[in-house]
C-alpha cells in the first residue's frame, strides 16, 4: 500500500511549517477567487489581510500535513506507517522557495536512509 501526502522538513518546526505557507494561501486564493495564482514568497503570505472566508481555507490548507525537524517528521512517518500498514509514502511538497524545498528533501532522504 502507498500513502501520500505532504512532507516539509527543516531545521525548526517553525521553518518546517513556513514552507506550507505559499500553496496554503494559492490554494485559499484558488477557492475565493477561482485561479490559482503562482506560489508567493511566504514572508510575503504573512502581511497578507484575508478575509474570514481567505482565512478558513488558508488555516485549512496548513492543516494535516507532515512538518518539522527530522526528528519529528521522523517520528510522525513511522507513527502514520504502523497505524496504516503502508509500505511506501508518496510525496508531494510545494513552496516558493526552491532551495529551502531542496533542503526538505535532503533532510526527508537521510530520513528515508535510516
């Protein structure tokens, strides 16, 4: 069985969380909006006023994905591996910033290589 979601990886949970912030608004944008607009710089997201509804969706899109130290990520993949049996974690992560997303995944493969 395979599993798929979200993986972000960084040197502080905070870090982590901060790469989920450009598709998380994109993504909220695309349902207030109807287009999906190209990723924003997260620190950018954050000056952002939203509206109630902008807000719903952007918290929603923060939501149930796999974020923090490899320690943490570490720690939630083996939990979310035991409690659905699967064999294999497909990931999809997204952000602006490209080489902080290269970093996530340096860090998620010396997780894999464990």
């Amino acid at each position: 069985m395979v599993i798929s979601g979200t993986v972000s990886v960084a040197g502080t949970p905070e870090a982590a969380r901060r790469l989920l912030v450009p598709e998380a608004w994109s993504m909220a944008y695309s349902r207030t909006h109807g287009t999906f607009p190209p990723l924003p710089p997260a620190e950018r997201v954050e000056t952002l006023t939203m509206t109630g509804k902008e807000r719903g969706f952007y918290e929603s899109g923060l939501a149930g994905h796999i974020a923090g130290t490899e320690e943490q990520v570490a720690h939630e993949l083996e939990t979310v591996l035991k409690e659905t049996g699967a064999q294999e974690v497909l990931v999809t992560t997204s952000t602006y910033d490209r080489a902080a997303l290269l970093d996530s995944w340096r860090r998620l493969a010396r997780i894999a290589a464990r």
